[in-house]
C-alpha cells in the first residue's frame, strides 16, 4: 500500500486487521523519529523506530528512503507471515520496491493500493485533530509528492481508494477493494 501521509493508509491496516483473523501486517524498521501521536497511541504501529547505526546492522533486504529517512523489512519476516495468512498488508513508500516485490512473488497475489486524499479534505481533518498550520503544509508538500509518484507510475498500482474523511464511506471503499482482491 502506498499514499501520501496523513490519507489514512494506518487506519486501513487496523481496520482491515479489525475485521480479519487471516490478517497480517508487516512492520517495517525506520531511522525516523516516533511522532508525538505515535507515542500517545495504543493501537499496532507498522513501524519500529530504530537508530541508524541499528538500522545499518540489521541488513534488510527490502529497503527505502523516503524523506530523508530509511525504512526495511526482511525477506524472511515477509515469507513467514505469507506462509501463515491469507493477506499481508504493508505501507511501501516506495514504487521501485512495489515493483520488485510484485516482481520476486509473482507466485502470490501481490497487489498495490494507493490511499489518496483531497487535500482540502486532509487540511480539514489534520485541523480538526489538532495540527499546526505548519503540520498541515508539510503533509499537503508531502501529498503533492505522493501524487507525482502516482501519476508517472499509474500502472504499479491495481486500486485507488480515496478517503474523504467519512470513516463509514471509507471503510466500505475499504470492503468493496478486499471484496474484489479475494475474487482475484
């Protein structure tokens, strides 16, 4: 699963993982640092922050950069969970290791999902929750950046959901999407 921040690709994980006992979810390591609602959370956080050097010694075989931060995953974690669920869903901020990934279990039904947001919408809600107007311009450059991605490499992936920020409408987006990939 891919997006821009703040679209909603975390709250997909938990509601999908909600919902299904077949579920899994991979959780990657990041160099980045913890944000001050990830530490207030008690719910699964698909990341696990780790220093640099400790993000170095761990030698992932699936890794990216984004945003000046490294995030990865490990090839055995990943088959593990495949031999033990029916769905593995990930956030991969990355469309070269979409590809590489659909590439390497091309055996399996990998499918790429990009969450997306209006932005207005996404201003609207990141206010509501209390960010900074600072906060919001961030995520918004950081949503444009998701976009381009998207829009040069439209192909990689095989759904869209928007969420506009009625949970109700979302999680059925959410169902129809699962609905359609489990017919495949």
């Amino acid at each position: 699963m891919d997006g821009p921040s703040g679209t909603g690709k975390s709250d997909l994980l938990a509601y999908v993982h909600g919902r299904r006992a077949d579920v899994e979810l991979i959780q990657k390591a990041t160099t980045r640092h913890k944000r001050h609602y990830e530490s207030a959370t008690t719910a699964f956080l698909d990341l696990r922050f780790v220093s640099q050097a400790a993000f170095a010694d761990e030698s992932f075989d699936y890794v990216y950069s984004y945003c000046g931060h490294e995030y990865g995953f490990h090839r055995a974690q990943l088959d593990a969970m495949l031999d033990r669920s029916r769905i593995v869903l990930g956030i991969v901020r990355s469309v070269s290791l979409i590809r590489q990934l659909k590439c390497e279990y091309s055996s399996q039904s990998v499918v790429a999902v990009f969450v997306d947001s209006d932005p207005l919408k996404l201003s609207e809600r990141m206010a509501n929750q209390g960010r900074t107007t600072k906060q919001v311009k961030w995520r918004l450059r950081r949503m444009a950046l998701a976009a381009e991605d998207f829009a040069r490499n439209p192909e990689v992936f095989d759904f869209v959901i928007r969420n506009n920020s009625d949970v109700v409408e979302y999680h059925r987006r959410i169902d129809d999407v699962l609905d359609q990939i489990l017919g495949m």
